[in-house]
C-alpha cells in the first residue's frame, strides 16, 4: 500500500518536538477515549437497569393484586368460552392499572394474542406489536425478558413479565407486555455525551499545548548540544555545553559525557599538533645539517681529505638519527594501529635478562642488577614488552654516570599484579618536567641532545596497550620507573 510509505516519509520529516507531541497527544486522546466511553456505558446501564428494576418493582404488587388477592385463583386466560369471557372482564382493569405516562401496557394470552390494552389517554405510550422470538420465551416461563426496539419515532424498551397461577408456579396464564418509552434517559445520555465529548477536546487542547510546551522546554537543552556539536565540528575545541551543572537528569549526565569527551578530544587534537610541530622540528635539524653538508660537497670545494671524511660521517650521524627517529615514530604507530596484541605466558625473569643482554654494548661502565626473589609469569606480547625494557635501561643509562647501579626489580601485589621497576642513581628528573616525559618529544633541560624524546612516550603507548599503568618518582640522586601490570 502508497499509504504507508507515505506516512513513513512524512513521520521522518517531523521534528522530535512534534513528533513528541503527536505521541503524546495520541496517547491521550485514547486515555479519554477509553474514560469517557466507559463513564457512558456505566452510566447508561446504570439508568437502563434502574429503569427495568423500578418498571418490574411497580408491576409486581399490581399483578399480585388482580391475580392472587382478588380471584382465588382466578381462570384467566383459559381455553374455554367461559373462562375466555372471564378473562375480558379482568384483563382490561390489570392493563389499565399497569398502564401511566411513561409506561403501556397489553395483556396477552396463552396463545400469543392480545386481548387487554390498558392506553387510553393519548399522551399515555403505545405498545409496539411483541418480538415473537422473546414472545415465546416467556410464554414458556422465562423471566427478565427485556428488549429495545423502535416505534413510532420513539426508542422503547419493552418488558415481559410471565403471568402465572401462583408466584412460585410453573403453570402460564399469559404474558404482560410494558412499554416504556426512554426519550428521557436518551436526553440524558446525549447530554452526557456532549458534555464527556467536550471536556475531552477541551483537554486534548490543553494537553497539547502543555505537552508542546514541555517538549519545547526539554528539547530546548538539547538543542543547546546541537548548537555546541556544530561548533566544536567547525574548529571551536573550547565549545562545551554546561548543562550538568543545573541538571541531574539523563540530558544532565549526556552533556556531562559529552563535555567530557570533548575535553578528551581537546587534548587529543592538541597533542597531535604539539607532536607534528616538534617532529618537524626533530626532522629539520638533521636534514639541515644533511642538506648543508650535501651542498659543500657538491660545490667540490673541500679537498682536503680529513674535512672531507668528516663531513661524510656528520652525513652519516644525521642520517642515523633520522633512521632512529623514524623507527620510534614506527613502533608508536605500530601500537597504535594493533587491535590484537600477541600475548602470551612468559618468564619476567627471562625478558628481562635478554633485555640486559641486548644492552650489554651499550653500558658507559653501568652496573645493571636483578633484585626479585622469584620468578613469576606474566601475559604479555614478549616483542613489545622487551622494546619496553630496552627504552627504559637506554634512558638510565643515558641518565647515570659511570660506576652507576641500574636496578631491575619486580613483585606480585595480591597474587593479581606484577608491580616491575626499573631504578637508576643518575641525575634525576626537574619536578617541572615531570608531568610532561610520556609526551612524544618532550625533552627537559637535562634531555637535550641525549635522544629523541619517543623512548618514554612509546614505553606509555606499550604499557597502556597491555592494560597497565606507569608511574616515575625522582629527586636529585635517584630516579624509579613504576610498571604495574595483571597477571593474567
């Protein structure tokens, strides 16, 4: 069906303020719906059955009167002359006492013909001719026969009431037929009607405009982190929404997260300039002295061959910095880029005495020591946690003078982690450079010309990736590496 689409293309158009308010208003247009016709209903069996109850409870003594009181028990409605004679006479006086303004009444008898009317001013109702379906009924003896109908214009509701020997007796005499025209409870129940149907367009009108006020209202914060969501896509990093502070609910906590992550992404987006900016600083410089070198002996003006071979070893050293500068930013990348890190159980012990094994030629007269009691297995990727050890002994190593201890350790914390640590007695870290070693370049005053800036910057990237943390304490005379690791 066209319709549906249709309908679905329409919907999606809709701003979430309307389509809040449609489902709003929806909802309660069948709400009152639902109230307003069961208050009609209860009210209209409440007036019908009242009416039943009240027609039976003033027809009763009347027929007790004529049958059981008068005539002892009287023939009425027999099939002989004489008791059909009989009948004639009574029937028209128990017709008419059942008979008043707003109630008509027939006699009928055994065999379903009437021969008593009790109508004889005019405003008094008629009775309409009786369903011969229920007619039948209750010539048999079935009580509470009651039906709606039509006649002459009016709606009637008739009444049968089984004419009996006795009370209790199952022996039928005939059937008394009331007619009860319901021009007054239909006024009522149309009254009734009107008035439900406009209290509930009076409510729908009120409830619509209270519900697109609070969705307005509601939405209007959202349209706040709409606007701030467009202005942090176009470039302004510093753009934040603030609605936690004056809200605690679900559209509070979504701007806290939102800010949050913006604040992240504000960081993220300024270490990568500051990291761009000083690796084109650390590319310049080599490729300066690269360039400046290249160009002198392209002039061919150095002949002697001492100043010559020292300009091809400057060459060299430049164009080996920048051969390590560019595996440091390859093994970060590399980090960065794995989705599946290879780990596996493996000997601490066993890594790090490969990793001071691989550092053996690099030692100025450093002394590297073990201090751990036992050995304990721990699930790592062994490449990337042996590259760890490796930049954490090159940076004591760098650090500490000849003669100095480099001090290897480890221990379980709770039998869940391994806290590793590598401690140096060097010269120390500034308290100023502290907070900025993990940054990629970052070199403090004592850093310089001793590396690239990456080696520490790519033991966080290694640490983090294995689900660790790292921590460094340091003071003029020592400086200690924290590694803590699960060990599953």
């Amino acid at each position: 069906m066209p319709f549906i689409p249709t309908v679905k293309i329409v919907w999606n158009k809709l701003s979430l303020r309307i389509k809040l308010t449609l489902l709003y208003v929806t909802l309660l247009t069948l709400l009152l719906s639902i109230l307003g016709i069961s208050l009609y209903l209860d009210d209209k069996n409440f007036l019908i059955t009242s009416l039943e109850k009240r027609i039976r409870a003033q027809a009763k003594p009347v027929i007790a009167h004529w049958l059981y009181y008068e005539i002892n028990p009287p023939p009425l409605l027999g099939t002989d002359n004489k008791k059909i004679i009989h009948l004639k006479n009574i029937a028209p006086f128990l017709a008419r006492d059942l008979t008043s303004k707003d109630t008509g009444a027939v006699i009928i008898n055994i065999k379903g013909k009437i021969i008593a009317r009790g109508k004889i001013l005019k405003e008094e109702p008629s009775c309409p001719p009786p369903n011969k379906f229920l007619l039948k009924k209750a010539l048999s003896g079935k009580n509470e026969i009651d039906y709606f109908t039509y006649f002459k214009g009016q709606h009637i509701l008739v009444t049968f009431i089984p004419l009996r020997k006795t009370p209790k007796s199952s022996e039928i005499y005939g059937v008394v037929e009331l007619a009860t025209p319901l021009t007054q409870i239909d006024k009522i129940l149309e009254r009734k009607a009107i008035l439900l149907i406009t209290s509930i367009l009076i409510a729908l009108l009120l409830g619509s405009i209270l519900g697109l006020y609070l969705t307005t209202s509601v939405l209007k914060d959202l349209s706040i982190l709409v606007s701030t969501c467009e202005a942090i896509a176009s470039g302004n990093l510093t753009k934040r929404v603030g609605l936690h502070y004056k809200r605690k609910d679900e559209i509070g906590r979504l701007s806290q997260a939102f800010d949050d992550m913006a604040d992240k992404i504000q960081k993220v987006f300024l270490s990568q300039k500051r990291f761009i900016a000083k690796a084109a600083h650390e590319f310049r410089t080599p490729i300066t002295a690269i360039l400046g070198s290249s160009e002198v002996l392209l002039r061919g003006s150095i002949k002697d061959p001492k100043s010559l071979d020292t300009l091809i070893r400057g060459i060299y050293k430049e164009a080996n910095r920048l051969w390590r500068l560019c595996e440091r930013l390859l093994d970060i990348s590399r980090i960065d880029a794995s989705k599946n890190i290879q780990k596996q159980k493996i000997s601490i012990k066993e890594l790090v005495e490969d990793a001071i094994n691989n550092m053996q030629n690099g030692l100025r007269g450093q002394k590297l020591y073990i201090t751990a009691e036992r050995d304990v297995d721990i699930l790592v990727d062994p490449e990337l946690f042996t590259l760890l050890l490796l930049n954490l002994i090159d940076n004591a190593i760098k650090h500490t003078k000849e003669n100095d201890i480099i001090e290897i350790g480890w221990e379980k914390e709770n039998n869940k982690y391994i806290k590793i640590w590598v401690k140096d007695t060097g010269e120390g870290i500034e308290p100023k450079d502290l907070p900025h070693i993990f940054e990629p370049f970052y070199q403090g005053k004592k850093d310089k010309k001793k590396g690239s800036g990456l080696g520490l910057s790519l033991v966080k990237e290694i640490v983090e990736s294995h689900g660790g943390k790292i921590e460094v304490k340091s003071n003029s005379t020592e400086t200690i590496f924290f590694i803590t690791l699960s060990i599953n």
